[in-house]
C-alpha cells in the first residue's frame, strides 16, 4: 500500500503540473492574440484620430486586427509545446534528472502489472532514491523555467500594457475610437464654423413652402448650399443659399409634397442630414354656427361661416355648431378659452353640437391626426353674448323735486326704453301729509308701449290728494320687461318730490342764499384788497428798482393771476344771483317793485368785470422790456384809473345789494305774516282740536319764533343810513311778537288740556290772526315809506347836481372857447389854469355825491360814474397842459372835459325823468305817447348835433398830425357819446309799442347807421367819409322827428283835438344868491323829504366855492 501511495503521490505531482504548464500554455496563447489585436486596434485609432478613414479602410484594419491576434496566437503555438502526459513525465523526469522516475510512472502505466518480487525490489530502491532528491521542488522549477510560462508572463504584461494604452487612447480621441467603431458608416472631418439651421428634423404641411436658414456666431464660410432630395429623386439637388445678412444664408422657398431629406454644404463640409415630413395638417373644411334667439325676442336665426371672427347672440340663444373635417381624426376639441371648458366632439366626418349662449366667450378647435400632427389653424372665433338689459325709465318731466303748490292734473312725461318689449308699466307714489304720521301708498297702471323706445305722457289727476303746505308727495314709474329667459326684470325711475314748502322755509332759504351772497362779496373785496397791495408795490418797483425787470414781471404775473381769479369769482358769484332771481321770479312770492330791483340789480352785476384790465397787464408785461420810465407810470396810471372804476362798481353793487336785501326782508316778513295769519284763521275754524291741531299750532309758533329772531338781527345787517329805522321797528315788533309767542303757547296748552271751552280757544286765534294781519301791513307801509323817502332824497341830490353841471358846463365851454383863442406864451394860461383848477374842484365835489346816489338808485347807470371819472381825468390833464402852455393839448382835453359833462348832464336828466316816473307810479315800461316820444327825438337830435360839432372840432384840432394816445381817448369818448344816443334811440323803439310801423323799422336802420359810426370812431377814422356819415344820421335822425311829428298832428285832427305845443324849458337864469336861497327854501318844505346832513353840508361848500370861483372873472372883466 506504501508503494501504491508512493507512485500515486508522484504522478499527480507530475499531473498537477502537466495541467498547470497546459494552462499557461493557453493563457499566453490569449494574452499573445490580444495584445496583437489591442496594437492594431491602437495604431487603427490614432490613424482614424488623424485621417478620418473610410468605411472600406476602417473595415481592412478591423478584418487586420482580428487576423493578427490569430497569427499571434499561432505562433505562440507553434514556439511552445506541452506533450501529452507520458511524453511529458518522461521528458520531464529526464529534464530534471531523475529518470527513475520515468521508469516507475511507466511501471505504472505498463499494461501488464508489476509482481515479481524483483520489480518490486528496484521500484523500492528507486523511490528511495528520488526522495532524497527532492521531486517536488524540481518539478516546480522545471515548471516555471518552461516557454509556457515564460510566454505567458511576458503575454500577460503586453495585454495590460495595451489595455491601459488604448483607455488612454479612448479618453484622448474617444470620438476616433467611435468612428472606427462605426466601421460601416463614413465620417468627415468636424465643420470649422460655428452655426445653426433652422429648421431641423421638422414635420411640414403638404405643398407648403419649405425654406432652410443658417446662421453662424464668428467665421462665415465663403460658400453655402443646400442638399435637398426627395424620395423619389436618388440625388439631392444641390441650390446655392444667398446672404441675408452678415451672419444668415436663406435657401429659396420650395413647396414640398412629400417627405424629403437635406443637408448644408459649407465650403465643403457637410452636415448632417435633417428629415422633413410632410403631411396633411388637420383641418375643418366647413364650419357653420346658427345662433337661434329664444321665442320672446321675435328676432330670426343667423348663421355665419367660416371665416368669421366675431359673433353676436341674445342671452339664450342656442347654438348649432356644424362642422366637416379633411381627414381622420383621433381626438377633435372645442375649447372655451374664458371658462377653460373643453367640449369633445365626435371625430366623424360631419360633426354637429349644440349649445346654449350664456355669457361671452372665445373658443377655438383642437385636432389631432393619427401621426400626432395638430391643426395649425385653431379656426378661433368669439361670441359676443347680449344679455337682456333690464328696462329704462325716467320721468322728464316735471323737474325731480317741485317746491310749490300743485293742485289738479300734474302732467307727466316720461321716456322708456327695453331691448324686447314690456309687460307692465306702474305710476307709484307715497304721500306724508303735515302732521300726520303714516304716509299713504298707491299706484296706477300705465299703458303698456308697443314700441321698444319712446316718449309717453300721462296726465295724473291729484287733486283728490288735497296737497296742502308742508305735505309732501314721492312718485315713480316702475317698469317690467318680457324676459323670459332669466325671468322678468323691473326697473324704477328716480324718485320726484313735490314738497308743498312752509312760506317761512321758503323765505327763510332765500335768505341764506342772499347771505352767501353777501359773504362772496366780502371774500371779493378782500382778494381784491390784496391785489390793489400787490399793485402798489409794483408801482414803488417801479419808481425805486426801475432796472429789475424780472421782478417786476412775476409781480405782474401774480397781479394778472389775481386778477383772474377775482373774475372767476365775480362770474360764480354773478350765477348765484341769477339763480336767485330766476327762483324769485318763478315762485311770484315778491312784490312787482322788489323783483325789478333784483332784475336791475342784476343787470349792474354783470357790468362788474372790466376785462380791460387783464389786457392792459399782458401788454405792460410783453413790453416791459421795451417800455421807460414815463410809459410805465403811465401803463399804471391806466391799469389804476380802471381799477378804482372797478372799486367803485364793485362797492356801489355790494351797497345796492344791501339796501335791496333790507326791503326784500321786509316785503317777505309782511308776506309771512300775512300767510301766517291765513293759517291761524283756518285753524280756529276747526270742529275740534286733536293732536293734528296742536301740531299745526307749534308749526306756526316755531315760525313766529323764527321770524323774531330774523327781526332781531334786521338793525345789525342793515345799511348805515337805515339802522337807526330798522332798530325802531325792531323795537316795536319785539313787544308785539313776544305777546303773539306767549298767546300761541297758552292756545297750546289749552288744546293739550281738553277741557277748555273750544269756543275761547277760537276765539283766541282769530285775535292772534287780526295781530298778524296788523303787524303784516305795518311792515309793507314802512317799507313802501322808506322806499318814497329814499326816492325824494334822492331826486333833491340829483336836482343838485344837474344844476351844478350846467354851471359847470357853461364855465367849462367858456374856459375852452377863451383858451382857444390864446396865443403862445400868452400870461392869459395861467388866468384859464387856476379856471380849470376850480372847476376841476367843484367837479370832484360832485362826483362824491354822485357816487353816493348811485349807491342807492339801482337805475343809476355804470356809465354815469365811469365818465366822471374820465371827465376828472380829462380836467387834469388840460390843468397839466395849461401850465405847460399846450394850447392845441389843452383845447383838445377842455372839450373832451365839456363833452362828458354834457353827458353826465343828459344822464342824470334822464335818470330824474325815470325817478319821476316812479315817484309817479309810472314804471316807464309802458307805451310811449307822441309828445313823449317827440321830445325825447329833439333831445336826441341836439344831442347829436353836439357830437357832430364836436367830432369836427377834433378834425380839425388834428389837421395833418398823426393820431396819439390822447388822440384815441377823445375818439373813444365820442363814441361812447354816439352809443348813448344810439342806446336812447334803442329804448324809444322798445317803449313806442309799436313794432312793425314803418316809423320803427326807419328808427332801426338809423340805429344801424350809428352803430357803423361808432366803429368808424373806435377804428380811428377821420375822414370825410366818416364826417358824411354823421351828417347823414343828423338829417334822418331829423326826418324820424318830423314824421313823429306829423303823425302826431294827424292824429290830432281824426281826434278833432289840439295838442299842446310842448316847450322845451331851458334852465333858469338866476344870481347865485337866488340859487342858494331856492335850494335851501326846497329843502326845508314838509312836502319834500329833507336832505340828510352829509348833504346839506356839501350844498352849502358848493357855495362857498362858487363864489370864490366867480369873483376871479369879475376881477378880470374890471381890469
């Protein structure tokens, strides 16, 4: 067994390694064949890296790969040689010296076996041997010394050299390694240019236009084309692509119906190719929409088809939607872009849907095809949903709240409108009776229109409402439309208010109007103080920093803006006034005489602005560059000459406005009282007294108290002149309506009481009504009084100071003839200077009494304190040029002077007939007789013929000079005059009553004619034309009075009457002495109303200056 053991152990010793060098053998045989390849593959790589080869070359170096790591394989087989199992051990055993081994292992491999004792004897002795020798280790050198594993080892290290050089090969020219790869497919070299195309792979509609952009970022080649093949064509076609711009090449548009395939060509390199697919689109060949209205509308079906962009449709239509397509679909939608609904349609050929039209929307189609195409056109369209409009109605008439009494039928006149039509139409009111709590309601059916739109009247009978003071009516019109889609909609007018107002609200409310009134005036004069501030330092600028111009031009600038606001508010507080006065007149509250004076005092409201002004500051500020020092201070010479005329009108308003507020107080407190006193009477006529009675009773009792309160306040916020008037009668009238107060409280408490007997109540309140009545008509007297008393004091001022003008006149003419005939340097200037200063002085003294009286006469014209004021300048300028001995100057200014005294003179003349005729209960608004009519022509034909002589004068004053400023005034003057007498002849025709005579229409193209003059005179004209022109209104103006007076005798004659020979009376010539003692004797009778005080002294200084004015031409006529 030992021996078997031993044998056993040797063989697979030997075994062992024969498998091992078996192994390397075919390892090295591997290892050599991938290193062969891995080489090749390398040196293929770096040339692909290089040369880009071709598909033919990349496949001789694959097919060179594979055949070398073959050959290399078999010729490491052919070197190395591992035998079979016994030629190895035997060849083995005697390589490493021990054949005895041989010997054993082919004992042991003998076909016959070993069982001589002798055999086994040297198999012993030969084991024992070989153990000494140390088999094992041996055989591992041999094994390790063989070409196998040496071969192996020097495989295995060139393989995982190749592994790790060609890794680095890969991370160097991967993109080689790629391509070589990809042996079957020919690359080239990477394009140098930096581009885009566009399109890429793309999907296009059959026969649309296809055209290809390039777009390069740096370098741009020098030739660009296109490749495009079809797939019927086995070439592309190759197209020049022209410039577009520096960096873009365009292709020309081809239409394509099949697919196709393209590339660009860049100076010989190519990209890739790009696919286009062509397609048909999904599309609607037909799509129609039939909006159906509903019923009520009575509107017909309308269709539209496509293309259509917009639909309409009544709320509630329905909508029939048909549409057809050009291909099979797999999905077809209908998306309402506002709601973000999305309605599926069937994908058949023919598609119909119906929907209901609610609100406005926009929808659009959404289609795709089998492939996923989707329809370019999105067939978009919007419907436009009209929603039933609720109906309109609103009454038109009468205004939406009356503040009157209305009785009987109130006519009403409304207006409606609906889109479709109505069902009903309802008039509902409310009414709140005084004094009674819970209103009643009612309604009453309209006719329903028939037309859509339109006006309808209804008369509306409430007289069975018996309105009566302090009730209060509302009323509307509802009106209901056919809706019957979202159901019925009703719609209501504003609400109208008839309120029957208390006579003491009423006057109570105008009162405050007044009040705001007065309280825009102050706010008036204030601004207009500041401003007349702001002027006086312009004028210190001026005279003081005459260099600083730009200062001065925003001071001017700041003057012009005050200015303009004092307009603004002049022009709001000129509409308050004309909106009270329209409401007085409509109310017909105020007596006859009280409502003139608010007409009149309107009319001198809208003469307040002089727009003058403004103007004379824009043209100082344009030219104050260009302007010295004189025509600046003659610039605000002017600008202040305006604004104290303006001062003045602005306070003579406020004054009349006033006085017309205290008589307009008392005409409404005696009008209240009176009214209260009806209420009074006509609750003591009562059967019995309940709480609707007693409340009546605190009504009246409320107002009285009101009414004290208002005569308590009258003495402080009346004028100066009238305060200690007014403070007397508020005196009386406090006892008297304190006693009224205490009665009303205890008629009061005894109907509160019930037991007292309701014949002493009555009796009670008809005492209290007589009181009433007696305090009403105690207020109109004092107040018809005052008024007569202010009339005649007046009328005695205004005699004053039409005598003192005529003496006036008379000096003023003879001063203007004597400084006529002056020679220059004559010492006869200064003798006719100091006539001219006194004159100058008594004309001022005047002026103020002039002023005064126009503060109180609202008839007084604008016009008369304007020319005082240029009569006064005039006065000073010929003083100034008779110092100066300016004889053509002077004479010039002295008959400008004369001829605005003369009229001043005509004006208060005029003034004294109206006063008159108001003194004598006549209005002057009446017919005209002839006499009257007569006269007023002679007035007027003297008047003109003045003007006449005096525009020849002035001609020839200017004989061969050019027109100067002063110039310009004096023609300015003169037309003025012309407009007066032109304004004289106006009111003739409107007060002969006798329109459409053919005496009126002669009167009429003489005012014509005039009117022509004037503008001549304002233009500057001083030709023969112009001196004809005059002439002629003379002659006609003459001819007008001649047939005035043949008319007048003929009417004599039919009347078989004679008519007194009217006589013009010219004034008195009297002393001096005779004049003071005539006055005085006026003043001081009892049928005259005395002077006040201020007058009666400046009569007396009058005097004095006269006298002292006519010593000098007695002294002068003695030497």
């Amino acid at each position: 067994m030992k021996q078997d053991l031993h044998i056993e152990t040797i063989e697979k010793l030997f075994r062992n390694c024969h498998q091992a060098l078996r192994r390397r053998f075919r390892t090295a045989m591997a290892a050599g064949g991938f290193s062969a390849l891995m080489a090749i593959i390398i040196v293929f790589v770096l040339l692909e890296q290089v040369l880009y080869l071709s598909p033919v070359v990349k496949s001789v170096f694959w097919i060179a790969a594979i055949g070398g790591g073959m050959a290399a394989a078999w010729l490491i087989r052919q070197r190395i040689n591992v035998p079979p199992f016994t030629a190895f051990y035997r060849s083995a055993a005697d390589e490493i010296g021990l054949p005895g081994i041989r010997h054993i292992l082919d004992l042991s491999h003998s076909r016959y076996p070993v069982s001589s004792g002798l055999t086994e004897a040297a198999v012993r002795q030969n084991l024992t041997q070989i153990a000494s020798e140390d088999p094992e280790g041996r055989l591992q050198r041999y094994r390790d010394r063989h070409p196998a594993s040496t071969t192996r080892k020097y495989s295995l290290f060139t393989s995982l050299a190749g592994i790790f050089l060609l890794a680095g090969v890969l991370l160097w020219a991967g993109d080689a390694f790629h391509r070589s790869s990809t042996f079957w497919v020919s690359y080239q070299r990477p394009i140098p240019f930096e581009f885009s195309v566009t399109p890429g792979d793309t999907t296009i509609e059959q026969g649309s236009p296809f055209q290809v952009a390039v777009r390069f970022a740096g370098s741009v080649p020098d030739q660009v084309r296109l490749g495009l093949r079809s797939q019927q064509e086995n070439e592309p076609r190759i197209q020049g692509m022209v410039r577009h711009d520096e960096q873009t090449f365009l292709s020309r548009e081809t239409e394509l119906f099949e697919d196709a395939e393209f590339f660009v060509d860049m100076d010989g390199f190519r990209t890739g190719l790009h696919h286009v697919r062509v397609e048909l689109l999904p599309r609607l060949q037909e799509l129609t929409v039939t909006a159906h209205p509903p019923g009520y509308t009575g509107l017909d079906r309308e269709t539209f088809t496509y293309p259509f962009n917009r639909m309409d449709a009544v709320a509630g239509s329905e909508l029939e939607i048909r549409a057809r397509k050009n291909k099979p679909l797999q999905e077809l939608h209908m998306i309402a872009e506002n709601s973000g609904d999305t309605l599926s349609l069937s994908p058949d050929s023919l598609i119909t849907k119906r929907i209901t039209a609610l609100s406005d929307e926009r929808y659009h189609f959404v289609m795709r095809d089998e492939f996923g195409l989707e329809n370019s056109n999105p067939f978009r369209f919007r419907l436009s949903v009209t929603a039933d409009q609720p109906p309109f109605v609103e009454i038109l008439s009468p205004e939406s709240r009356i503040h009157d009494f209305v009785t009987g039928t109130l006519p009403l006149l409304y207006e409606y409108e609906d889109d479709f039509g109505f069902t009903a139409v309802r008039l509902k009111y409310r009414l709140h009776k005084a004094f009674v709590n819970v209103p009643v309601e009612g309604s009453a059916d309209l006719p329903v229109p028939g037309r859509l739109r339109g006006l309808a009247e209804y008369d509306w009978d409430i007289s069975p409402m018996n309105l009566g003071a302090m009730d209060r009516l509302e009323y509307w019109i509802e009106i209901t439309d056919n809706n019957e889609f979202d159901g019925y909609q009703t719609t209501r007018s504003s609400t109208h208010i008839i309120e029957i107002p208390s006579l003491a609200s009423r006057f109570f409310d105008q009162d405050e109007q007044e009040e705001q009134i007065e309280s825009r005036f102050s706010e008036v004069e204030e601004s207009y103080r500041r401003m007349q501030q702001d002027l006086e330092q312009l004028r210190e600028e001026i005279r003081t920093r005459p260099d600083e111009e730009w200062e001065q031009s925003q001071l001017i600038d700041d003057i012009r803006e005050q200015r303009s606001d004092i307009e603004q508010q002049i022009d709001e507080l000129r509409k308050d006034f004309e909106e009270l006065t329209r409401d007085l007149e409509e109310q017909g509250l105020m007596s006859e005489d009280t409502m003139e004076r608010y007409r009149e005092l309107q009319e001198l409201m809208s003469e307040i602005d002089d727009p003058e002004i403004l103007k004379l500051l824009e043209q100082m500020q344009e030219n104050l560059s260009q302007m010295d020092q004189s025509q600046l201070r003659e610039q605000l010479d002017q600008i202040q000459f305006n604004e104290e005329r303006y001062r003045e009108r602005l306070e003579r308003t406020l004054e009349l406005f006033k006085s017309l507020r205290l008589d307009a107080d008392l005409d409404r407190m005696s009008k209240l009282l009176d009214d209260l006193a009806a209420q009074e009477e006509a609750l003591s006529g009562q059967e019995e007294f309940g709480e609707e009675q007693i409340r009546q009773q605190e009504q009246i009792r409320e107002q009285m108290q009101d009414l004290s309160d208002k005569i308590r306040e009258m003495p402080e916020k009346s004028p100066q002149r009238r305060m200690e008037q007014m403070q007397q009668m508020s005196e009386e009238m406090r006892e008297q309506m304190e006693e009224l107060d205490r009665g009303l409280q205890e008629n009061i408490e005894q109907m509160e009481d019930g037991q007292a007997d309701p014949s002493d109540i009555r009796q009670q309140q008809q005492d209290m009504s007589t009181q009433m009545r007696q305090m009403a008509q105690s207020m109109s007297d004092m107040r018809s009084q005052m008024q007569q008393q202010a009339i005649s004091i007046n009328m005695q001022a205004l005699r004053y100071i039409l005598d003192t003008l005529l003496l006036l006149s008379g000096e003023q003419e003879d001063v203007t003839r004597r400084t006529s005939d002056l020679a220059s340097n004559s010492p006869g200037f200064i003798d006719q200077a100091r006539r001219q200063r006194n004159i100058a002085g008594q004309f001022g003294m005047i002026t103020d009494s002039l002023y005064r009286v126009s503060a109180e006469i609202p008839q007084f014209s604008n016009l008369i304190n304007d020319r005082k004021r240029e009569v006064q300048r005039n006065m000073q300028r010929a003083l100034e040029s008779l110092i100066e001995r300016d004889r053509q100057q002077a004479t010039s200014q002295e008959r400008t002077a004369l001829g605005g005294l003369n009229e001043i003179g005509t004006m208060v003349a005029d003034l004294l007939d109206q006063l008159s005729d108001m003194q004598n209960g006549d209005g002057g608004e009446g017919g005209m007789s002839m006499e009257q009519m007569m006269q007023q022509l002679q007035d007027m034909s003297q008047d003109q013929q003045q003007l006449n002589q005096q525009i020849q004068d002035f001609i020839n004053d200017i004989q061969g000079e050019r027109l100067t400023q002063d110039h310009m005034e004096r023609l300015e003057q003169m037309a003025r005059q012309q407009n007066q007498i032109r304004e004289q002849m106006r009111q003739l025709q409107r007060r002969s009553g006798r329109e459409g005579d053919r005496l009126m229409s002669d009167i009429e193209r003489l005012a014509e004619q005039m009117e022509d003059a004037i503008n001549d005179l304002r233009g500057g004209s001083t030709d023969e034309i112009m001196v004809e022109r005059q002439q002629n209104i003379l002659s006609r103006l003459l001819e007008v009075e001649e047939s005035v007076h043949k008319r007048d005798e003929d009417e004599e004659q039919r009347l078989g009457e004679t008519a007194e020979e009217f006589e013009r009376r010219d004034v008195p010539e009297m002393t001096m002495e005779e004049l003071r003692q005539r006055i005085r004797s006026g003043a001081d009778q009892t049928r005259y109303t005395r002077f006040r005080e201020d007058y009666r002294r400046l009569i007396e200084r009058y005097f004095e200056l006269m006298e002292e004015f006519l010593e000098e031409p007695e002294a002068r006529s003695q030497r």
